[in-house]
C-alpha cells in the first residue's frame, strides 16, 4: 500500500501540486512522477492516454487545473470550464482505466451554493444556486467529484474529493490581474510600502469573509486523507476560522510596514458573502492545521521577498 509505489503529481508547478511534492520529498517518498507543461498537455487525450498506459503510476493526487482570483474567473469562463473539465476527465478516466490504486481529485469551496449556510457542511453540494462570478469553474469541479463517485460506484474505483479553502503559500500566484486576493494585497502592500504611497486600493467592500490555509497543511491534510479517507463523499479541508478582506488588508499592511491609507474600490465586485467550510469531519478522522493566518502570511512574505531577490540577481 501508499507510500510504496509510484506517486504522480499532476500539476507540481502550481500552488497545491508543488506543495504536495515538497511534503513528499519531506516524508521521503522516493518514487514521485512529474512532468511539465510543455511535456504533458493535459488537456489532451491522447497524451494523458499515452502517459498512463507508458509510465502506470500507483497514486495520483489530481492538483491540475485552471485556476484564478475572482477577476480571472468572471473573464475567462470558457477557460475555466473548458480546460478543467478536459484536465480532470483526462486523468481520472485514464487513471481508472490504467488499473491506479487510489486517486485524489483536489476542488474548492466554491463548489458550495452562494447562500450555504455557514460553516459550509460537504452535505450542501448542490442544494442551491452558486455564486455567479466563479460558477464555471464550480460546475466544472463538481462535475469531477461526480465523475469519482461514478467511477466508485460502477467499477470501484478508489478515487476520493478533497475540497479545500482559500490557500495561500509560497509558489502562489501574484499577478494582479489573475491571483486570488491574499498575493494581490500583499504585492499591492508591499509594492505601495516599498515607493512609500499615500493609498492601497482593494476591490469591493471589504466586508466579504474568506478563510484562508496555509497550502502547507493542505498537502499535510492530503497525505493524511490518501491513507485515511475512502468514501465517494467529498471532504472539506480548511483552517476553521475566516475574517473579513478588511481585516486582511489592515494585516497585509502591518507584516508589509505599509502606513498609508486603505481605499475601497466599490464598483470591483464582492463575490460570496462568505466562504467558511465546515471541518467536523476531518476533525472526527484525527487532522487539525497547524500554521495561523499571521505566522503564515509571515512565511510566504519571507518567501514572496526572496523570490524578487532571485529576480533581481
Ligand atoms: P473568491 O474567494 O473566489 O471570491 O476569490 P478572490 O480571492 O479573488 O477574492 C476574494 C475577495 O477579495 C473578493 O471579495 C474580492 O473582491 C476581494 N479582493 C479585494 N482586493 C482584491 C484583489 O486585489 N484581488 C483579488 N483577486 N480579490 C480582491
């Protein structure tokens, strides 16, 4: 059983995926598969096809995906949709088909309806309308967790739904355009900090409540699920508490040394009231996060700052 036999990361070069390589390389697994973009296309048949039927790896955590903040969502919909479903069916199909032990499929909370009531419990899927500007890639994350539960069902396959919360780490995105909000305001902070500007501007009202993990106890959390988790159920994976993007951006402000003034951009728009998943059941199996919001922040703007050293040498 895992951790014997061959690992396959999709996806390694993201957030999740190199996270999830870096807590397998702690926890020594020497039998890891990674291939880069321009070597494996996933949202190509054939290549999928011909990767699994050649190299047939044992696991496979599914951390492949499009993914974005909320501006890149609401304008790139046929990319959202399009790709992931194309990336997920894929390799979970040819995973299925090419006699893989055990598949992790990764998702997101914006799975759940807009108005869930809150915390978000893994019964709430799809007892709802969802939230608008990210409905696409939604739709395409639960057609994934379904595609597990019938590949279970008919032909019982061991492919398990990990639904986590708004991450962030080191290897995020920060691209102001397209990342999600948490690098956005520690770029915009810092960058304001650094040329001393009088104002930061953050978009909405500031009042929407997002809960954020550290991605390094998601990949802990994921390992952890791959040897105690097999149930066609999805679980969630998150840090148990949230807090308004106001009060991010007033602590954006202190780790980055930013004195100025905090505007917000009204006509941006807000997105879910609030997004805070309901953890009781990878509590009751034995799992709790480690690393606060604070500390964290910490880490990755230690990160985020080395890495602009990198790019300055
Ligand atoms: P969401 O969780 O899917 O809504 O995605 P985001 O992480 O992109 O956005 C979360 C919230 O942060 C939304 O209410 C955004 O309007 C707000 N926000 C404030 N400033 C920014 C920013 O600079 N970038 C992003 N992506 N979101 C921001």
């Amino acid at each position: 059983m895992y951790p014997e036999g061959l690992v396959y990361v999709a996806g390694h070069r993201g957030l999740v995926g190199g996270a999830l390589v870096r807590k397998l390389q702690a926890d020594g697994y020497q039998r890891l598969l990674l291939r880069e973009r321009g070597e494996l296309d996933l949202t190509r048949q054939n290549e999928v096809e011909a990767f699994f039927a050649a190299e047939r790896p044992d696991y496979v955590f599914l951390a492949a995906a499009r993914v974005g903040g909320i501006h890149a969502n609401d304008s790139y919909p046929a990319d959202f949709l399009r790709d992931n479903l194309q990336i997920q069916t894929n390799v979970i199909d040819a995973a299925q088909r090419h006699g893989v032990r055990k598949l992790m499929f990764l998702g997101s909370s914006c799975i759940y309806p807009r108005l869930a009531p809150q915390p978000m419990p893994e019964e709430s899927l799809l007892t709802g309308p969802l939230e608008p500007t990210n409905q696409w890639y939604a739709i395409a994350k639960i057609a994934g967790i379904k595609l597990c539960q019938a590949l279970r069902r008919q032909h019982g396959f061991d492919a398990i739904s990990v639904m986590p919360t708004n991450l962030y780490g080191p290897g995020d995105n920060f691209d102001l355009e397209t990342s999600h909000v948490l690098p956005a305001l520690m770029r915009k902070f810092h960058e304001a900090a650094q040329a001393e500007a009088p104002e930061v501007v953050v978009w909405g009202s500031g009042t929407p409540r997002r809960e954020f993990l550290h991605v390094d106890d998601l990949a802990d959390a994921c390992l952890f699920l791959m040897r105690h988790y097999e149930d066609e159920e999805p679980i969630n994976v998150g840090w148990g508490q949230d807090a308004t993007i106001r009060e991010l951006a007033y602590l954006m402000a202190d780790v980055t040394g930013f004195e100025g003034r905090i505007v917000f951009d009204e006509t941006k728009p807000d997105g879910t009231p609030r997004k805070l998943l309901d953890t009781s059941k990878l509590e009751a199996l034995g799992w709790t996060p480690r690393i606060p919001l604070r500390a964290g922040i910490e880490e990755t703007y230690r990160w985020y700052l080395a890495s602009l050293q990198g790019l300055r040498d």
